[in-house]
C-alpha cells in the first residue's frame, strides 16, 4: 500500500517556477488574492464630511464637486467630471477666497456657497449616488486637480484627491472610508 501511495504522490507536484501558472495550477483556496495592484476604478460614496456632492447628473455622466480644494496660497471649487462610463472628461475650477483663520495644510468649507449651487444647477437634475470612476490627474493653471493615485514604500496603493489631499482612498476602492 505504501509503494501504491508514493506512486501517486510521485505524479502530484507544483510547478517550480513563480508564473502565472503556478497560480493557475494551485486549487482556488490556496491561491493568493492579487493585492497591491494600482486600481483602475475606485468608489465614490457621497457623505455628511467631505463628499457632500458626489453622483449622477442629468446627462449621465458622474460628479464629484468639493469647496474645500485648497493649494498653499489659494482654495478652489472644482467640478470632476466623468462620463456615463466612468472614464475622465472634464475638470471645471474656480479660485475662491481661503477661509480665515483655517489653518494652513487643513481643509475646510470655502463658503462659497452661490458658486456650489451655480455648479450644482449646471449638472440639470442630479442624483447622489455612489459612483465608480477611474482616477485621473490634470493641471490647471499649474495647479493639479483630480484623484491621483501613489504608492507608499511598503508598496500600498492609495488615491488622494488634489489639491489638499485630505481626502484618501485605500483597497478595498469601496468608497465606504477614507482618511483625512
């Protein structure tokens, strides 16, 4: 029995090298979940913090519209727009006063609030939903806005919003926390 046991055992190896086969060869509980992969899509989920403004405008395509962007010297409103799809389209910004007495580096409430409301009404009727879009970068007048993603030593990803960055988005892109 146990010369029929060893001959078995003797036809059930793994692959030696570190490939896409190994993966594929080892039984679905023993795989390894992919993890530290920069994501391609993440989750926006609108709250009562710092993402009053996040969903669908009439035309379908997906939003995201902050007061608190904010650079050393100036703050701003900005529009993030992605189509029905996800993918980028456009940022629309405006420079707004800095609230006194915000400390530096600290995000805060422009108080510009007929210029929201103007943003608001050019969506048409919007709903506020969760979204899924993909990250993007893009500059402004020297200034980059959008959701962009780094990675930290130990090789984790994250998506943070620009400028201000006090907002951060780490796996698993649900959207449902955030730092600050």
């Amino acid at each position: 029995m146990g010369l029929a046991l060893a001959a078995l055992l003797a036809g059930c190896t793994w692959p030696s090298e570190d490939t896409d086969e190994v993966a594929q060869a080892q039984p679905a509980d023993r795989k390894e979940k992919v993890v530290n992969q920069a994501p391609e899509r993440f989750t926006i989920v609108p709250d009562d913090y710092h993402v009053p403004y996040a969903g669908t405008a009439e035309d379908g395509r997906k939003f995201f519209l902050s007061e608190e962007l904010f650079s050393s010297e100036s703050a701003y409103v900005g529009l993030f727009l992605w189509n029905a799809d996800g993918t980028f389209d456009e940022v629309r910004v405006d420079d707004v006063s800095r609230p006194r007495g915000l400390p530096p580096g600290q995000a805060g409430p422009a108080g510009a609030d007929a210029l929201v409301n103007a943003r608001l009404a050019e969506l048409g009727k919007y709903v506020l939903e969760p979204i899924e879009v993909e990250p993007f970068t893009e500059e402004v007048d020297g200034v980059t806005f959008g959701w962009k993603v780094g990675q930290y030593e130990d090789r984790t990803y994250y998506i943070n919003i620009e400028p201000g960055n006090f907002i951060a988005y780490y796996e698993p892109w649900d959207g449902l926390g955030y730092d600050t």
